[in-house]
C-alpha cells in the first residue's frame, strides 16, 4: 500500500455512502492487525487484508502494518478499498525487492571479482578506495533501509512495538569509510581477518530469511568490534535488538557456542543475528492468544453452561495454552542444533589447515612485503645490483622458507609431479619436461589449467591473471540441455550428458536433475513457488552438485524418457553424497535392472 | 649501501622476509582444496619455481583458499536455514494443533450447552 494515505476521492461503487469527516473516524484498535513475520507469509497477510475489507465498517480507521514491505499506515476502509485496486502494486514491489537482492549479490559477486583482479594487479590503494566508492554508489539507488520512525498510531496499551518506514540509503562519510575497510584485498592483509566470517556467517542468514518473508529493522544494542551498525547496513544485516525475556531462539545461543570455536564477540554478533529466525517464537503467543482470548469470552459469556462446566472448560483452555507453549518455547534443542551447525562449520573451516593454530578461522597475514617488492628492494639494496640476480636471490630465500615448513620426501622426480599436475589440471602433455626451463614452461601450462578450473568453480572472472572461462562451451552445453529437455523431435539422437566438460560448470549441469525434483515441490511437503520451495531448490542444487562431483553419477548420461520415469535424489550418508534413483511416480527407489534402460554411463574422459 | 653493517643489516631483513613469504606459500598450500597428492606434487615443484612463477602460485592458492572458505560458509547456510525450517515446521504444528484443541473445546462447549438447554 505505497500510497495508501494519500487523499483520494470516493471509487464510483462507493459514492452512494455517506462520508464521515476524519476527525470522526473512529479508531478500529481492536481489528488492528500485527503480522508476525515469522508466522505469516506473503499472501497469507494480503489475504487477512482482503478479508478484513469485507469486515471493517466504512467510517473506522484500520491500522495496517505490512513490515514485510517497510510499509505502515493507517487508513480509512476506503482507503484500503481504493488501496485493494493496488495490490498488484504490492505484488510488484515484492517482486521489486526481490530483484534488488538479486541484484545486490550479482554486484556484490562483480566487486569481489574485481577487488580481486585489482589485487593480483598490485594497483595502488587508493585504487581499493575508489572501487569501494564506485561499487556502494552503484548500489546505493538500490538499497532499502528501514528507519524508526515511532510508536506510530496505536493504542497505549498495545505493546511498544516500533514502526519503520522506507527510505533510500545515501551513503554517508561513515558508509564510505566502511567501504574503504570492507575492501579486503590491500598490500597488508590480503585475507579476511576473523570477523568476516561472522559477517558471511550473518549476511548469508539475513539474505536467506529475508529473501521471502522476513525484513525486520531496528539497530543492534551492542555492536561487537568490527561488526557495526554501519556494517550491517552495508550488508543488509539490520537486526532487532529486542530481547523477548528469554523467549527467542538465539537468546541463549551463546551458552551453546564453544569458546574453542569463537570469540566473544563472534558469539554476541551471532546471537544477534539468529534472533530473527523463522523459528522465533515471537508473536506466537498474541497468536495463541488472538484465538484463545475468543474461546474464553465465549465460555465465560455462555448462558447454558453450570458453573462446574465453565470453570472446567476454561481450566482445559489453559491446558492448551501450556502445552502450546512448552512446545513453542523449548528453544533449547534449536539453539543447541544451530551452535553444532556453527561449530561444525568453523572446524570445517579449520581442518583446510594442518596448522589451524596458525591460520584460525580463515585468518592469513601476508608479509607486508609480497615478493616482487622484496626484490626490488633487494636489487636497490645491492650497490650494481642486478634484477635478476636479485630475483634468484629473493626466490631462493623463499624457497627456503617453504621447505622450512614443508616435510614432503624431495626425492621424487620432478616429471612424475609435473605428471600428477598435468593430469590435475586436464592438460595431458605438460608432464614431460626434462630440463629447468622446460619444467618452469611446464608448470607455468599447469597454472593456467589450475587458474581456469578455480575461476570456473567458484564463478571468478580470472585467476592469476590467466585462466579466463570460456563462454562458448557453457553456451553449448546450455543450447544441447535446452533441446534435451524440451525434447527436441528433430534430434531424437539429443542426450543429457553429465560428462566432465558438462562438470565444471556446475549450475548449468545441475539443472536438469534439479528440474526433475523442482517439478513436483508438493510431493516433498512444499508448497510450489513458496519461499521454502525456493530454498529447496537451492539446497538441491547444492546437495545435486556435491553428489555429481562426488559419485559416479558426474558420467552418467540420461536417455530420453528418464524424465518422466526417474527422479533423482541427493542422498548424503556419513559425509558422501550418492544419488538415489527413484520412480518418478511412486517415488519407490528403482533396482539398477529398472532403471538402466535410461540411463548410460561412459568412463571418465 | 655507504655504510656496510647497515648494507648487511639490511639485506638480512629482506632475507627474513622472503623466507617468511615462502612459509606462508608453504601454509596456504597445506590450507588449499589440493588433493593430498597435488599438495605432494607442488611442494615437490616449489624449488623449480622462479620469482614470476611463485607469485603467480601465490596468486592461485589465495583465490582456491578465498573460494573454499566461501563455498564452505555457503554450506553452513543452507544448514542453519534447513534447522530453522525444521523449528518453523515445529512451532506450526503446535499452532495447528492448539488451533485444533480450541475447535475441539468450542465443540465440547456446544455439546453441553445443548445438554443445558
């Protein structure tokens, strides 16, 4: 209801009815509606809206707040009439909003890429600076924060519950001086340092729970060190401070987190930033007490009923409400859950390091000279010194360095380690060199291949300066998917080829197999195109690419038909993702017997 | 260098240095997604490396540990939204089934309000 106070005339069906001046509105508190976010989706709440057009009479004053959408106001019956035209338009600013987030990751993934390339450039700072502005001035336009804007018009009984409106964010001096540290890539420290990773840890929960019906606002009580308000913002963290007594999932959270695993204010910015998952029990309780408080006046209200069978009834209704609420409020299980999650996640993190002391949770400091500076130093240091002879220098000291810390038996050939690169890096002839300058020309080959299948993996434009993505063989592989799966008459010959070129891009090579499970969400307990759907999809995906890299599955080619007959399920025991191959229809897993006529398997290229 | 102490001082700094930069080559390595083998291969091929090629190693091991970490928080994600869609489910069902308590209470009201009358 963007515009939902704005004075309108009367819609022509509404002009037979008489008008009431405002000051004699009446105030309808008592049909004011609160939408708890974590209870009620979308159209649930346009549906109540819709319903409550039919019920409220015409001269009183319905105060609606769609905090989903950042939007309060009050407003006449006919407002909301002449508003009730608009929904479309709320309908298009979800939608909206939903391509802002969008549109805030793909730049989010562009910045990152080209801090990245301008890392590996060795540009001076201030040309991080300059990205950091360029890039939050190109979201700007595009970000929505919410601003408290007061109590708004409610009763004075009503809980203190603070509104918000929309605004645009400009941003300030602070914002930019955030931007400027939010830069990661820079001479002295070209990893994240240990709050990041509550940082990724909280921006992915917010983007996950507010991508469908979640989008609170309010601002942080305490801002743990380099987490702050600012930050959040930034990241579209924007957390409610409130504590509801002891109620909320994630209150007590930090009990669960191990100090082996985070510091103090890892714990305080993670507590904050579980508040407001879906699970919070908040408003649950006006939910419960919303329907329980009809049934009471219904009871005590009631003319046949003894006096035994009353106090009977209303001892049964409190019953409910307890049992209701031992449910709803035993958060303890779900914290513990959510801290195994997140222990578990920051020993993964660790265990890529033999020397997790050393490395932490993803933690390196780079000496604040790279290399190259080294040598130029050096050669500046070395009165007639040389630049090569200061290279070899600099590089064998560095390689001192490494094998300091390298315990690996240095009797192998270099050709059959060139040969386990090669092999690694898909480049089968750079394992057969047999002199220095030939190795050095080999292993440069090897970097390429590795450079490409990084930038391929984790979406990055380049790598080292080399190893760009190809574009012409995804857009091949995508044109003979199309065809495949729209089943294409002219070629009956078309095949879904899970063969190793198809592997490294993965989002395109999941998709089929994600199609066959997207199609029928229902048949998992999901309603289609819901925000649980979605996410779903998106856990399959994941699920669907680890199980393809990791099974046999990755040379498997479905025939024509599979289709409709096969659905396939990533299935993950003891850490290993296999493939379940079920009947499409009666989702009972299949014998190979049964399902081999669709399928056909290739060795490995 | 006019003064040959601070000339020999100075060049072992750089020394130090560079042996540091190894070290942390040498950590990013063990940090990396490399299979155990390729880990084997590299820190085998590391004393072939000239300068170009051990920052250009430097370069890939940073992106490969940039991207792990990232695909790994991902993980962590999806986790923690499954466990807080499996709470969401929990508190549903206790909503529907206090929603159904009070029908079956409303009916129970009926039936001895009938009986009353």
């Amino acid at each position: 209801m963007p515009d939902g106070n704005k004075k309108r005339g009367p819609s022509p069906e509404r002009r037979a009815q008489p008008e009431v001046p405002a000051e004699q509105q009446e105030k309808v508190t008592d049909l004011e509606v609160s939408f708890a976010l974590d209870l009620f989706g979308y159209e649930r709440r346009l549906r109540i809206l819709e319903g409550l057009l039919d019920n409220v009479p015409a001269h009183k004053t319905l105060s609606v707040d769609i905090s989903q959408l950042g939007v309060q106001a009050s407003v006449t019956k006919k407002e909301i009439e002449r508003a009730a035209d608009k929904m479309k338009d709320l309908e298009a600013l979800q939608v909206r909003l939903d391509v802002i987030i969008e549109r805030q990751e793909e730049l989010s993934k562009r910045y990152a890429a080209e801090a990245r390339k301008i890392a590996i450039r060795e540009k001076p700072a201030a040309d991080y600076r300059e990205l950091a502005v360029r890039t939050n001035a190109e979201l700007a336009p595009e970000i929505l924060v919410k601003k408290k804007v007061g109590r708004g018009r409610r009763a004075p009984e009503e809980p203190d519950v603070e509104r918000h409106e929309i605004r645009r964010w400009k941003p300030t001096a602070e914002d930019r001086e955030a931007a400027e540290r939010s830069v990661h890539f820079n001479k002295e420290i070209r990893f994240v340092p240990r709050p990041s990773l509550i940082e990724r840890a909280t921006k992915g929960i917010r983007y996950l729970l507010t991508r469908g019906d979640q989008e609170t606002a309010g601002g942080m009580e305490q801002e743990p060190r380099g987490f702050g308000k600012t930050a959040a913002v930034e990241s579209g963290l924007l957390l409610t401070g409130k504590d509801m007594a002891g109620t909320l999932p994630g209150v007590d959270l930090a009990q669960h987190l191990s100090r082996k695993h985070f510091s103090s204010a890892e714990r305080i910015a993670l507590r904050k930033s579980l508040v407001e998952l879906p699970g919070a029990s908040h408003g649950v309780v006006s939910d419960f007490d919303e329907m329980g408080a009809v049934m009471r006046q219904r009871i005590r209200s009631s003319r046949g009923l003894s006096p035994e069978n009353r106090r009977a009834l209303l001892r049964e209704l409190a019953s409910l409400r307890g049992r209701y609420e031992e449910r709803v409020f035993d958060t303890v299980p779900f914290n513990g859950e959510v801290a195994g999650i997140l222990a578990a996640g920051a020993e993964s993190l660790k265990g890529h390091s033999r020397e997790a002391e050393i490395l932490g949770v993803y933690f390196l400091h780079v000496p604040d000279h790279d290399l190259p500076t080294l040598a130029m130093s050096y050669e500046g240091a070395v009165a007639g010194g040389r630049k090569e002879h200061a290279e070899q220098v600099i590089g064998n000291y560095a390689t001192q360095g490494f094998l300091a810390e390298t315990r690996d038996d240095r009797t192998l050939r270099p050709q059959e380690m060139l040969g386990t690169l090669a092999h690694g890096a898909e480049i089968p002839n750079a394992g057969k060199a047999d002199s220095l300058p030939q190795v050095r020309v080999a292993l440069g080959e090897i970097m390429d291949g590795y450079g490409a299948i990084i930038a391929r993996r984790f979406h990055l434009s380049s790598v080292g300066g080399k190893g760009d993505t190809q574009a012409e063989p995804i857009e091949h592989i995508a044109h003979l998917e199309e065809d495949a799966v729209e089943g294409d008459a002219e070629d009956s010959e078309m095949l879904l080829h899970f063969a190793d070129a198809v592997v490294r891009d993965g989002d395109r090579m999941i998709d089929p197999l994600i199609r066959v499970m997207r199609n029928t969400p229902e048949e998992f307990g999901f309603t289609p195109k819901s925000d649980d759907a979605i996410f779903l999809e998106r856990f399959l995906e994941k699920a669907a690419r680890k199980m393809l890299t990791q099974s046999g599955l990755r040379n498997m080619r479905l025939l024509e038909g599979a289709h409709d007959k096969l659905a396939i399920l990533p299935v993950e025991k003891n850490g290993v993702w296999r493939a379940a191959v079920l009947d499409a229809g009666t989702r009972e897993p299949l014998t190979d017997e049964e399902y081999y006529p669709y399928i056909k398997t290739e060795p490995r290229a | 260098m006019d003064d040959p102490q601070k000339g020999a001082a100075a060049l072992a700094v750089l020394g130090q240095n560079a042996r540091n930069s190894g070290r942390e080559i040498a950590r990013m390595l063990a940090a990396s997604s490399f299979s155990s083998e390729e880990k084997k291969a590299w820190a085998n091929l590391v004393p072939y490396m000239d300068l170009a090629l051990l920052k250009r190693f430097t370069s890939l091991l940073a992106a490969d540990l940039e991207g792990t970490v990232a695909e790994q928080a991902e993980d962590t994600m999806l986790l923690l939204k499954a466990a807080a869609m499996k709470r969401e489910f929990a508190v549903s069902h206790a909503k529907k089934d206090a929603a159904d308590g009070i029908r079956a209470l409303e009916q129970e009201l009926v039936t001895l309000e009938r009986a009353h009358a």
